[in-house]
C-alpha cells in the first residue's frame, strides 16, 4: 500500500474526515463529537491537519493539532496500520507541534488520550517523546431503555432549544462563562450549527427568569445506531448551584432518547468530583478509562 498525504484544504476535507471516524468509530476516540470538533477555529489554519491517502486517492487517515484543546485528533483506516500510518501521523504531529511552538515563541503543550488497554500506541507515543499524563478521561455511559427522571428547575427557568443562529453571540458568552475560556468563538458556532450532524432539537438551555441563558447541553447521535453523546454541557458561574446541570442534562437525555437513542456516553476528567457525583447520580457509570500522554514542544526564545 502506498500511502501520501497532503495538507487539509477545506469544507470537502472535514466531510471525508468525519465519514472515515463514523466508519470506524473504535479507530477514533472523538468520533461522536467530531463535527463540534471540527468546526473549531485550529482549521482557520490548513497547516494545523493533514491527510493521508492511497494512490486512489482514498481517505486513510487523519490528524489534526486542536489548539483549542491543546491535544491531537487522529483517525485510520484499520487496513493502513499495517503499511505504518501511525508513525507517520506522529511524525506529522511532532513537527507540526513543535513549528507552531517556533512560531509563537511559547511552549505548547499537546494532550493525546488513548485507550487504556491500548499498548501498542502508547509505546508508540512514548517513542515519539509522549509521557503519560494524569488526569485520565473516563467515559461513562447510561442505558436510555426506561423512563428517566424529570429535569427540575428553579422557579422561573425554563428548558428549551437554543435558537441556534439568532443566540450566536449569546451562546457563545455563556460558553466562554461556563468554561472560564475565550476558546469559542461566534465563527466557531456557526459552523457547528451548520454540521449535516448537528441536530437543533439536541440543543438544550435552561434560560433564567430575566431571559439569560443560564446552562447548556449539546447532544450527538453518534456513529453507532442507538448511541448518544453529551458534549459540550456547562453552567454559568452566576447561577452554579442550582441544579441547572443536572436539569440540562436531562432534558438532553429525554431528547436522545426520543431520537432513537438507547444508550447514552459523556465524559469526565478523572479527579472531577463534581461531574462524578452529578453523572452517576443520573445512572451513568463508567464505561471505558483512557490514560491521556503529554508533550511539550519548547517555543523559540528571540535573543536579547
């Protein structure tokens, strides 16, 4: 097999790359909220993903440098393992990484989380200089087979569909709140909202009697008939709580489930008690454990 890559270029790439990640979902770890992932501002620059193809021109893999994360996204086609397709995504992603810590003259340190059982990759990571990293991510995961509880709220809130492209900029500060980040960007969800995956009945606020969008719950059919994902959920700082979490989360839940879902999966970092204690009280447990390697590229310094 001969394998090429070639720099990312647009619209039809994402399209490819996330039909390569719903065709192998185990291949890739992001697969379900790879179109939110996508959407993200990393790809303003083309030189931040590349992908690799066969002298047909078939899609075999994948990766790209998600700044907004600090982490790498990849994704192969089983068959390509053999012809060495790891090793050279790694080599892609290490130079990469290390151009853009050049570029800017700071450190930039990438995440990779990868499954715990897993060896093979994580030798390969630890060839490639990566180190294991704590927290790990747990996915956890919950049946949707039976009647789940009734999102409570607060009186004077109300749950509801966001209004996806009328509330850009109100989504987008309340985003920035719930995470204490300027990550999210008003390009960033417009985008997402225009993924032929996003589904605007799976997007849930719970918004405050003086009309602010006070919490939020986007959730995924995933590439598994039957599954759905939770990603991203956060609450606004000033209404922390009030259980506004949990009510976005179930009102999340109920619309999965008459989606068609039968399962649903959200994660958590291992170590956030918070999460823990809220998702297992819901009926969520865990599901998979990956253990997450680390890297820091070091930016070059001028000399003074």
């Amino acid at each position: 097999m001969i394998i090429t890559i070639r720099p990312f270029t647009g619209a039809a790439d994402i399209e490819r790359m996330i039909d390569l990640a719903y065709a192998f979902p185990d291949q890739c770890l992001r697969a379900v909220d790879l179109p939110y992932r996508l959407a993200s501002w990393t790809l303003d620059n083309p030189r931040n993903a590349s992908l690799w193809e066969d002298e047909a021109g078939r899609l075999l893999g994948f990766a790209v440098i998600q700044l907004p994360w600090h982490s790498l996204d990849t994704c192969a086609h089983p068959a390509a393992y053999e012809a060495g397709i790891e090793e050279l995504m790694l080599v892609w992603a290490t130079e990469r990484a290390q151009e853009i810590a050049d570029q800017t003259r700071r450190d930039l340190t990438v995440y990779v989380d990868v499954f715990e059982e897993d060896l093979d990759r994580r030798a390969k990571l630890a060839a490639h200089g990566f180190a294991p990293d704590c927290p790990a991510m747990i996915r956890m995961s919950r049946s949707l087979d039976r009647v789940l509880p009734m999102p409570f709220l607060p009186e004077g809130f109300t749950l509801r569909p966001i209004d996806g492209m009328r509330e850009l900029h109100e989504y987008v500060a309340l985003h920035r709140a719930a995470f204490g980040a300027a990550d999210m960007t008003v390009e960033w969800r417009k985008r997402t909202l225009c993924m032929p995956q996003y589904i605007p009945e799976l997007d849930v606020v719970a918004v405050a009697p003086d009309g602010r969008l006070a919490a939020f719950c986007i959730c995924w059919l995933g590439p598994r008939i039957g599954e759905g994902y939770i990603e991203p959920l956060g609450v606004h700082p000033d209404f922390a709580g009030l259980g506004l979490g949990r009510a976005v989360l179930l009102e999340g839940l109920w619309r999965l489930q008459a989606h068609g879902a039968m399962t649903a999966l959200i994660d958590r970092y291992e170590g956030d008690e918070g999460a823990r204690v809220l998702y297992e009280s819901l009926g969520f447990r865990t599901h998979m454990r990956t253990v997450t390697y680390m890297r820091c590229f070091r930016g070059a310094r001028s000399m003074v």
